[in-house]
C-alpha cells in the first residue's frame, strides 16, 4: 500500500505537533485536518497548507491519526464505524491516545485493522520528537512507509505494546520536566547576575548539547557526568546538593507517578 491521503482526527497539542512533522515529509495537501472546533483545524490548515474537512472524510485516508483524547477516543470513533466497515482498500489507524490498547482501539472503531500505536512527544513539531512505536496487522511494507512518515517527526523506534507505556512516560512526559529543569537552571544564572535572555539561551543548548553528545557517543550517563566533574572542581559541588537534595529520586518518581496515572486510564 502506498500512503498517498493522511488524515488527523483532533488537532490540540499533540495532534498538531505531528501535523507539523508530517508535513515536514509530505505534500500539505495530501493532508486532511478534521477537529471538534473547526476553527482549530482551519487555522492550523492556514499555517501549513492542509485541507479541512469533517471526521467522516477524514476516516476515508490512507493514514488515519487519531489525535483525540483518550476518554473521547470511544464516542469518536463510534459514528465512524460504518464508514471504516464500508472501506473496500486497505488503510491505516495511528492511534496516539496514551493509555489505550490496539486491542481497544480496534473494538471501538468495529473491527481488526491494521493499527500502529506510537507515543509522540511535543518536540516533534520541531523534528526531534521521540516516537516510540507497536502495530498490529500491518503488513511489512505498510509499516515501513508509515515510519517514512513518522520519521518527519524524529526519532522512531520500536517497542513491545506492554512497554510502550513506560515509553510514554519518559519521552512523553519528560519534556515537561525538562523544561522545569531548563527554568530552575535559568533561573538560578538570574540570581547570580546573568540577563534573564541569556541564562535562558545558555540553559536550553546545554540540555540540547548534552543529549546529543548522548546520543551520538552512546556512553552512559554517568559517564560523561564524571568527565565534567574535576577533582575539587566547582561542577562536583552541584552534583554534591543536588544528590543531597533527593534530585535522582524525584525525577525517578515522577516517571513513576506518570506511568501508574497511565494505567489508571488504560483501565478506564
């Protein structure tokens, strides 16, 4: 199957942000914008060039995302059941609702199609997301071109459907935490003089170098850690409060936190 129509069903942060990234790898007009509040759709339709239309013509794609939340996710899908059944060529769901299964999203869209579930996060919109992904009855190809397409918004990697909750939890939340640390980090350039601006830009291509380098060195974290600490140097007496103040055990429980909120909502 070659994907030649995308949709999105919900345009908020999240759906939004992948339109953003899909565009970035496919003609904007190959792509139908569809939202509870046409307005949202039609002003994100003018930024980057798509078509707007109702969820109806949306179902009708080739790729269809399902940007909705999860508690809206079943009352979504419910009057799209009959046209989803009356389809006669193959077609894909990409669900991103945090939370619910493949097995769930095909019970509420009324049959067993091909579906890919992945858990982008906000910096897709920039093309450096982390998306990772699972499918069920997609064929080879079909999941290649869809990660074609995926990979618009960065990073995509597989994952076993019973981890990728976990997955969610630390590159779809963590961006939240990032940024809190990128403040606190501004925040105390601030508070020894640096110009609010400046401490901002120098925090966040810190965190943007540091990962990188990550990423493209492979070591381990503490590892590079220990590299920037010199011996009764200045950098030590940061890591020395920020242990001293419970900084790892906070981050670990808040991924933790996330990650038992999500199964709460994948129980329903």
């Amino acid at each position: 199957m070659e994907i030649h129509t995308i949709s999105f069903i919900g345009c908020g942060n999240m759906g939004g942000a992948m339109a953003r990234a899909v565009c970035r790898v496919a003609a904007p007009g190959d792509v139908l914008l569809a939202n509870r509040t046409r307005a949202k759709a039609e002003a994100l339709a003018a930024e980057l060039g798509c078509r707007v239309g109702s969820n109806e013509e949306a179902a009708a794609a080739d790729l269809i995302f399902l940007a909705v939340k999860p508690q809206m996710m079943a009352e979504m899908l419910a009057p799209l059941r009959p046209v989803l059944a009356a389809r006669a060529g193959r077609f894909i769901l990409c669900t991103m609702a945090a939370g619910l299964s493949m097995a769930q999203i095909r019970q509420m869209a009324g049959g067993d199609y091909p579906v890919v579930r992945i858990n982008p996060n906000i910096p897709s919109s920039t093309g450096e997301g982390m998306i990772p992904y699972c499918a069920a009855g997609v064929e080879e190809a079909d999941l290649a071109a869809c990660c074609r397409i995926l990979r618009g918004a960065g990073r995509v990697d597989p994952i076993p459907e019973s981890l990728i909750d976990a997955a969610s939890c630390v590159s779809g939340c963590g961006p939240a935490w990032a940024y809190q640390f990128i403040e606190a980090l501004a925040d105390g350039g601030v508070a020894c003089g640096l110009p609010r601006a400046k401490a901002q830009e120098y925090a966040a291509q810190m965190v943007l170098g540091a990962a990188k380098m990550l990423l493209d060195t492979g070591k381990h974290p503490g590892q590079l850690k220990d590299a920037v600490c010199s011996p009764g140097g200045t950098t030590i007496q940061g890591v020395r409060v920020l242990e001293e103040r419970g900084f790892r055990g906070a981050v670990t429980d808040a991924v933790i936190a996330a990650y038992e909120k999500t199964c709460k909502l994948r129980e329903g």
